[in-house]
C-alpha cells in the first residue's frame, strides 16, 4: 500500500511540476509575443509618422521657390545624418542583432526618403523648364503670326476692293 502510495505521490508531484513549468513556460510565451507586439505596432506607428511627415514635407516642398527648396534639402539632409550618426553612437557597444538590424532599416528608409525627395525636385525642374520651353515657343509662334499679319496688311491696298 505504502508503494503505491509513493508512486501516487510521485505522480502527482510530477503532475504538478509539469503544469507548473507548462504555465511558466506559458506566461514567458505569453510576454514575449506581447512583447514582440508592442515593438511591430510601435514600428509600425514609426513609419506612419515618417510617411506623414515626408507627406508634408514634399507639401511644403511644391509651394517653396527654388532657393527655398535647396535650403529645405540641405537641412533635411543635414538632419537625417546626425540622427543616424545619434542612433549609431546609441547603439555601439551594446547593440543586439535586432537593434542593429533596425537601425539599418531606418537608415535605409531615410535614404529611400532622401531619394524620393530628390527625384521629386528634379521632376519639378523638369517640369518647370519643358513650361519655359512651351512658353517660349508660344511667344515665338505668336511674335511670327504677328509680323506674318502685319506684312500681309503692308501688301494690301485698302484703296483697291477685294472680291
């Protein structure tokens, strides 16, 4: 009676043992995909408020003179490397692969930003020169309707009838 009494005890402590691990190792499971979830929302949220921003910026960007823009640029870029120079003195020496990995992605992201910022004015400068462009040669064309009309007139003689 006594053995099956110590086994049965033996089981049960096993029993709860097991439970117990299950529900720590549960409750570890549990924070850490909380955890992990908090970091993608708050990434997540992070790239929204850049897309925002950029948004605006190129926003601002479209109502600046050309002058104005360069200077918006220069200080756009200027920005962007210290906060990546910041982020990475931040992060040396302690960084983890997942710290570092983030970090090259926001730099990368902010690169992608700078591209698209340039590729933007560029557009605009070649927008702004092919409307010179068309402007000129409406000028032109008129300037010539202009003389054409006005040597047609010269060769007229108002004193002779037309049929």
């Amino acid at each position: 009676m006594k053995s099956i009494t110590l086994s049965t005890a033996t089981l049960i402590l096993l029993g709860t043992l097991t439970v117990g691990m299950a529900d720590t190792t549960e409750t570890t499971l549990e924070n850490t995909v909380t955890e992990q979830t908090m970091t993608q929302t708050q990434t997540r949220e992070m790239k929204q408020e850049r897309v925002r921003q950029m948004n605006q910026f190129k926003e601002q960007l479209a109502n600046m003179s050309q002058e104005d823009r360069e200077v918006a640029m220069a200080e756009m870029q200027t920005k962007m490397q210290t906060r990546t120079q910041t982020q990475a003195q931040k992060h040396s020496g302690d960084a983890t692969n997942a710290e570092a990995t983030q970090t090259m992605s926001q730099t990368r992201t902010m690169t992608q930003e700078h591209s698209r910022t340039q590729e933007m004015t560029q557009t605009q400068q070649m927008q702004q020169m092919q409307q010179m462009q068309q402007r000129h040669g409406a000028d032109m064309q008129a300037h010539q309707t202009m003389e054409s009309m006005q040597s047609q007139a010269g060769n007229i003689d108002p004193t002779i009838p037309h049929r």
